[in-house]
C-alpha cells in the first residue's frame, strides 16, 4: 500500500470512530492501552493565556485554535494507545510566577516548554499554530521540522496527511523552521510546527472557527503522525 493510502486509511478509520468519541464526556471516553515502546508526542498547543498569537479576520484568537486542535488530537491518539503529553489543557500560560511583563512571561514560557520536552524521555514534538500574512490571498497547512534527526521525514510525512485530508491543491512543501523559533531550536528530539492555516485568509478564518474542521485538522495530524511511527 502507498504512503499516501496507508494515511488515507487510518484518517477513514478514525472518521468511523469519531462520532463516538466526541458526543461523550472525556471521562466516559474509551481509550487503548498504551503501547510498549512508541515514543511520546508532546502537544505542545501554541502561545496561551495573556499571549493569545495572532488575532483572526473576524476577531478569535490562534491560542483557543491552538488548544482546540491540540485536544482533539490527543483524543484522536488515544484511541490508538499512543502515549502523549499535552503542554497545556486550558488557556493559560506557561511561565513562571516570577515573570512580570509580558515579554517576561513569554520568555519564560518557552523556555518552560523546551525543559519540558527535553525532560520527557523518548519524545517527539509536535507545535500546533496558525499562521498570518497581511496578504489574505494566502492559504494552506504547512509543516516546519526542527534541526533534529527524523524531524525532516515527520515533516513530510504531515505534510501529505495535510494535503490529502484538508486540501489537495495545497502544493506547499515541508520546510526548515527559521532558527528564530526558540521552541523548535532548542529540543534535542524530532519536532515539527504545523501551521494549520490562514487566520487572514476569510475562508480560512471562518474554518478553522468550525470545531468540525478542527476535527478534520487534528484528524490530518494524527494520520500523518500515525503513519511515521508504524
């Protein structure tokens, strides 16, 4: 089976499931043991709490896009008994209570969720964003890899689960992270940064709003991701 089919068949396969795992509550989901030796995706949900990122067309903020991505895909991954760590559950930042400003909290922050990746043994990252362009002609998920081993193969693999689920005209290409990324630049396991659309692009905006698109993201991503590891 090709690469792009094996994707295409775990994102159907989850499609059937999904109906049921999101109409209950997630103490009344049903998950799979976890499975020995599969490395642990640290979901890191972008920005948060005072740092909301960037501000959509019609107002909604890339920190609550972030997380609602982000919890859906870890609902998606343990369906399949993949081991993750969640950065943050809720809109909040991750500084210390030290940190005063807000360029102060932001500092800390990242540098709070790089110990907290390179703490856990066995990690893989994956960075959930959204992107802007003064432009609102520009759409399209794009995946960025870190400068670690197996970052650059995640980043295709994402990349086509990407394209096949959201947007198969998307002809964006995986690249490097810009070395002004703290986050990415400063892990010592595979990382990729997904930005999962346009928040100034209309079309965009108004979907990645919808928690069925949402659905459909983390869907892509889990897709990819589980396709990597099998």
């Amino acid at each position: 089976m090709s690469q792009g089919k094996s994707i295409f068949s775990v994102i159907l396969s989850f499609f059937l499931l999904v109906g049921h795992v999101f109409d209950v509550q997630p103490d009344q989901q049903t998950f799979c043991p976890t499975r020995p030796g599969v490395p642990t995706l640290v979901i890191d949900a972008g920005h948060g709490g005072e740092d909301g990122g960037a501000i959509s067309l019609t107002g909604a903020l890339e920190s609550h896009i972030n997380l609602a991505v982000a919890l859906r895909l870890d609902g998606i991954l343990g369906l399949y008994g993949v081991p993750t760590l969640p950065l943050r559950e809720e809109d909040i930042s991750l500084h210390n209570k030290e940190a005063q400003t807000l360029r102060q909290k932001k500092n800390s922050d990242l540098h709070n969720r790089a110990d907290r990746v390179n703490a856990q043994e066995n990690a893989i990252l994956l960075s959930i964003h959204q992107n802007s362009y003064p432009n609102g002609r520009y759409s399209g998920a794009q995946a960025f890899f870190a400068p670690t081993d197996g970052s650059r193969e995640l980043a295709q693999t994402m990349q086509e689960s990407l394209r096949l689920t959201l947007d198969a005209n998307n002809s964006r290409l995986e690249k490097q992270i810009p070395d002004t990324i703290f986050l990415m630049n400063h892990i010592s396991c595979p990382g990729v940064l997904v930005e999962c659309g346009f928040l100034t692009n209309p079309q965009e905006d108004r979907l990645l709003q919808s928690s069925t698109y949402q659905t459909k993201v983390a869907a892509a991503l889990a897709g990819g991701y589980l396709q990597w590891i099998t």
